[in-house]
C-alpha cells in the first residue's frame, strides 16, 4: 500500500509544467539574444527550440517569449543568462480565454512540424489546395480583397475562378502570378455577402469536382462586434506585447476574422 501511495504522489508531481515540459519553442524575439549549446553560440531566432542543455543569453534591451505544447507562453525582458529551469519561472499569467492556449497550440505544432511536402498554416495541412488566403469561411471588412495562393513548379497559369453564392455568378481570370487582388466595386460583388473561389492550373475544369473557399463581406461595424467575441484573447496577447497589427494578423491568419 505504501508503494502504491508513493507512485500516486509521483505522478501527481510530473504533470506540473517543471516534470512534464522538456523544450520550449521561440515565439517572438526583440534585440539580440543568444542560445549556448554544448559550448556553442548562436543567434536565436523564431522557431528554434530550447532543451534542458539550453543556456540563453538575453542582452540589454532584448525580449523573448516562447511557447510550450500545452499552450503557455513564458516572457523575459530582463538581461541576463537563463537556464532552462529559470525560463519556466517566468511564465505569463493564467490566459484570459481559452482562445490563447488553443492558438499557441497551433502555433507550437506550426513552428516544430518537420516539412513534410505539405504547407501547415493555422494547424490545418493545406494538402493539394493551392489557396491561402482569404482562408476558407473567413470575414473580410475591406473593400479590397486579396487572393494568394500557392505555385507549382513548371506551371506558368493560373486560373482563379471566384463564384457569388446568391447569383451562381463565376468570374474567371487568367494571371501567371501568385496573387491578385479585387475591389468590392467590381459587379460580381453587388449582390449578396457570400462568396467562394478556387484555383485551378487548368483552363476548363469541372468546377463541381474542385475546392473552394468561401468569405464573407462584412462592414467596419461589423467588424468591431465580432472582434468584441475574442476581447479576452486580445486582452492576453496585449499582455505579451504585441502590437496592434500583430493582433489583427493573428485574428485574420487564425480565426478567419480579417480587416
């Protein structure tokens, strides 16, 4: 019995973040900081990953913060040598929303995949898609909408077709780049909220047996009141500094809410 006690109060002392966590991945960097490894210096930058053998150094006016797989994020901006130990000391507070553990999730899962030939963006593998952006069943509050997508080797054309949802309407435009850009002045866009659009490297396809993305237009106001959903979210990543732009990319790139 006593043994079993013994175990029991082990396992309750390793899912603490100390027992459990054995790396930490760099979210977001400002100055000059350096990682040490085995007798080794180098550059940190974002992506890169700290162990247990870890020494960083943070130099004067500098910032780091970086992410676990559970979702914290933990900020420096005090000069000085840390070691692994000492970077989980400074974990910022417990998230507002649930939001923020679930978008550095994502994030930890972006920045660590191994390139497999897929593209991961938002915690969603793309596959075969060539779309990016506007990324599907997201809301743009913009009068300018821009379309990006991926390329492939040895293919010169691209055909984007862009469809409205109340009027079955399709536009069709042939470019050899990687990204156009439309305005809501154009006819397709007079009638109705709801679009989708593809992209295709072949002229004539059958467009029943191709993926589409749809968005939604929105207005300003609109905007701010499906902002207000994510108040909590915002409130945390203000918390880590970021700035304002950088809090509406990750909304857009993230939730699909895009100004």
């Amino acid at each position: 019995m006593a043994k079993l006690f013994v175990k029991l109060v082990f396992l309750l002392f390793c899912v603490q973040p100390l027992c459990a966590q054995n790396s930490l991945c760099v979210y977001k960097t400002k100055g000059t900081l350096l990682i040490e490894d085995k007798g080794t210096q180098t550059s940190l930058k974002k992506g890169a990953l700290i162990n247990k053998k870890s020494l960083v150094h943070v130099l004067p006016q500098s910032e780091l913060t970086t992410i676990d797989n559970n979702g914290n994020s933990y900020k420096i901006n005090v000069d000085g040598k840390y070691n692994f130990s000492n970077l989980l000391n400074f974990k910022v507070k417990d998230n507002k929303s649930s939001f923020t553990s679930t978008y550095f999730k994502h994030i930890w899962e972006e920045l660590t995949s191994s390139d497999d030939g897929n593209t991961l963006i938002g915690g969603v593998f793309r596959g075969d898609l060539l779309m990016i952006t506007p990324k599907d069943t997201c809301k743009l509050a913009s009068s300018k909408i821009n379309l990006k997508w991926q390329t492939l080797k040895d293919t010169k054309l691209y055909y984007v077709f862009i469809k409205n949802i109340k009027t079955d309407a399709i536009l069709k435009i042939e470019t050899n780049g990687s990204q156009m850009a439309l305005y809501n002045d154009n006819p397709l866009f007079y009638e109705g909220s709801h679009f989708e659009w593809t992209v295709s490297t072949n002229a004539f396809p059958n467009l029943d047996n191709l993926p589409f993305f749809s968005f939604e237009l929105i207005d300003r106001n609109t905007y701010q009141e499906e902002k207000t959903l994510y108040k909590d979210f915002i409130s945390d990543l203000k918390a880590m500094n970021l700035s304002e732009i950088e809090i509406e990319s990750i909304l857009c790139e993230t939730y699909g809410l895009c100004k």
